[in-house]
C-alpha cells in the first residue's frame, strides 16, 4: 500500500504559493490509517520512549493511536486557554506572527524521554517548540515522529541535534 494514494495535494491553500497536504483521505480509509500507524509504531516499538506528545490540532489525530499502541502515556501540547490546570508555555514565530504553545507542569516528569508527533514538518517552527516546552519541563526529547516531510521547507535544520523520523517525505 502506497500511502502517497491518501495524501491529497492542495494547490494555494491556505494562502497562494502553499501546496497544502490533505490528510484527511488517510483518515477516511481506515486500512491506510491503519498502516500509518503502523510504520509509526515499528520505529518507535520497543524504545526507552516514556511519552508522547503532540500539538493542536493535526498531531493529536496521529499521535493519540500511536500512544494507545505503544501503551504510552499521551501529553497535549495546547494553544493559549484550552489547558485547565498550570502551564508551561512558550511563544515561537511562525511565518506571520506569534504562536503559544502551553503544557499542563505535570504532563511529564523530570527526566522522562518525550517523543514528539505530528502530522506534517513544513518550517519546523510548531516541533522546535514543542521541543523547547518539553526541555522547559525538564524532559528529554527521544525524536520527532512526521506522517509527512516536506524537505524542501528544509525544517529539519530548525530541529538539528534531535533525531526526527518521517514515514513519507517530499
Ligand atoms: P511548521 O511550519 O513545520 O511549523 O508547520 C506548522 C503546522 O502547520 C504543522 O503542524 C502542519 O500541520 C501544518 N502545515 C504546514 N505546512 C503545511 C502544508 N503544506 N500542508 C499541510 N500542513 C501544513
């Protein structure tokens, strides 16, 4: 199975010039997302990982069957007043603005390996913050995990010195 087949290319969305990567037909075929999963879990089966963590919106619908896989704890790393309890947080820039990513203080503890998840790695700048949040917590970054690179937006040099694993890259 090609997972390629479920990856639905999206010309000038959200704005001109952007090839959006349209995952929701994965999601409607549940053999591939299955299989994306799968090719997720293999890598990571078996690893000192302690946790999984995800970001808002797009990484938790990958990163929440990874973690009831692999039987680990699951962390949401949310936008600014979604998280009840007390927070760490940090703001990153994004291409226009500011973003702010926030983690409950007792998502996870001191020491613990954090493997961090999401759907697709573009700039790099939504991993390198979550990374940074993680660190910020007194954890330790395992690797980050990606359905999709895109490797000519070239966001792995933001995340040098973590490893990060993609099931497909374009
Ligand atoms: P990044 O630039 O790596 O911080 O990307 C931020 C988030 O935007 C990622 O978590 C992706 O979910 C999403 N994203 C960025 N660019 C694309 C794209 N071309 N297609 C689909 N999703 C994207």
């Amino acid at each position: 199975m090609d997972l390629r087949d479920f990856i639905r290319d999206i010309p000038d969305f959200p704005k001109p010039g952007v090839q959006f990567k349209d995952i929701t037909p994965l999601l409607a075929d549940p053999t591939a997302f299955q299989h994306s999963i799968d090719l997720l879990s293999i890598q990571f089966a078996g690893q000192k990982i302690d946790a999984i963590a995800a970001a808002e919106a797009r990484g938790f619908l990958f990163a929440a069957p990874l973690a009831l896989k692999l039987h680990l704890p699951l962390v949401p790393l949310r936008k600014p007043g979604k998280l009840p309890y007390r927070t760490y947080s940090l703001k990153y820039d994004l291409e226009y603005g500011q973003a702010e990513l926030h983690m409950h203080v007792d998502g996870i503890k001191p020491g613990q390996r954090v493997l961090l998840v999401d759907d697709v790695l573009a700039t790099g700048g939504t991993m390198q913050a979550g990374a940074k949040l993680i660190e910020q917590a007194g954890g330790t970054v395992f690797g980050c995990a990606f359905l999709v690179e895109l490797s000519f937006l070239n966001g792995r040099a933001k995340l040098a010195g973590y490893d990060a694993f993609s099931v497909l890259t374009y």
